[in-house]
C-alpha cells in the first residue's frame, strides 16, 4: 500500500463516507481549500493508480470507488507511524498520550480492563 499525501488522503475520507461518487460529489463534499475540478479529477487517478480507489465508467463519466477500506488504511498506518515514531512499542504509544495529557486515567484504567477480559476497543 502507497503512501497517499495529506490531500490524496482527505479524498480518501470523503469517498469511504459517501462510498461512491463523482468528480463534482467530491468537490462539493470539500469544506474547505476546493481545488479546481481538473486538479480534483488528477488526484483521484492518482488514487486509482496507487490502487486505492475503481470506478465504473458511464460514457465519459466515472463514479468513483474506494478499493481500500478505512480500517485497512488505519491499520496500515498505524502500524507504520508505531514502527518508525514508537520503536515498534505500543507502551510507548501510550506513555507519549498520557504525557501530552491526551488519555485519562478512566481511559487507561478502560484500556486494562479491556486488555484483562482480552475484549477488541
């Protein structure tokens, strides 16, 4: 799986909530920094290209598709941020969110529980 860049990416997002859509679709779900149509129509090929995304082809439209699921991306890129920011360390992931004062104790003390009964969050 390709590395998308951040605008690749917030297409991503857009087309696994609408889960099929046309350029315009696209453009009009874009809040904020719209790109011109064409330059929009380039980075879903690239998408495409990458293998993120198919289509069905109507005449000379296309509605496009995602190929990837959100959650393969997410645990995709996950792993890769773990790997390469947390030296492969789930601790280690934690211990910075608790540091920046992103985690409470009730969610850590949820995480163990959840850990102890061996339950998927």
């Amino acid at each position: 799986m390709q590395k998308l860049t951040n605008k690749e990416e917030e297409i991503m997002h857009i087309l696994w909530q609408l889960e099929k859509a046309f350029v315009k679709d696209v453009l009009a779900a874009i809040t904020h920094d719209k790109p011109h149509y064409n330059t929009l129509s380039t980075i879903i090929r690239n998408l495409e290209d990458k293998g993120y995304v198919s289509y069905n082809a109507y005449g000379k439209t296309h509605q496009y598709y995602p190929i990837v699921s959100k959650e393969a991306y997410k645990k995709k890129f996950m792993n890769t941020a773990i790997e390469n920011y947390f030296n492969n360390s789930y601790k280690n992931v934690v211990s910075f969110f608790a540091k920046e004062e992103k985690i409470s104790i009730e969610e850590l003390k949820e995480i163990i529980h959840l850990i102890e009964n061996k339950k998927e969050l």
